[in-house]
C-alpha cells in the first residue's frame, strides 16, 4: 500500500468497506466483522483503523450487536 496521510487513509478504507458492506448482509455480526476487517488486514490498513471503521459501518448500517475487541481474521 501506498503511503497515504492519516485522513487519507482513513477515507479509503471507509469506501472500501463501503463497497464490500452489502454482501455481508444477512450474516451474523461477527462473522460480518471479521470478514471485513480482513478485507482490510489484507490490504495492508492497521487493525485499529481497520476495527473502527468496520464497527462504524455496521453500527451505521443498523447492527446493534458489533463485537468489541480482537478479533481473527478468515
């Protein structure tokens, strides 16, 4: 990846998730954050920014159960 500044980062990794979020649904919500997390893992962003922003999404997209903590990656 790129060396992006942090908002940068930050906005590419929520349009990502973005495009992605609307094939997770219908799955439970940790499986729908593991797999997105790892969506992200994988394209280098760092777990911390990887975690919230996913939460952010499915807290937005109307989950009300987003797992807090670690979590592994499928």
């Amino acid at each position: 990846m790129q060396s992006l500044g942090p908002e940068e980062e930050e906005r590419t990794a929520r349009e990502l998730i973005a495009r992605r979020l609307p094939a997770t649904r219908g799955l439970d919500t940790a499986k729908r954050t593991r797999r997105l997390v790892g969506v992200l893992a994988r394209k280098g962003y760092p777990p911390g920014l990887a975690y919230r922003v996913v939460r952010e999404a499915l807290e937005e997209d109307g989950a009300n159960d987003v797992p807090e903590g670690e979590w592994e990656l499928e």
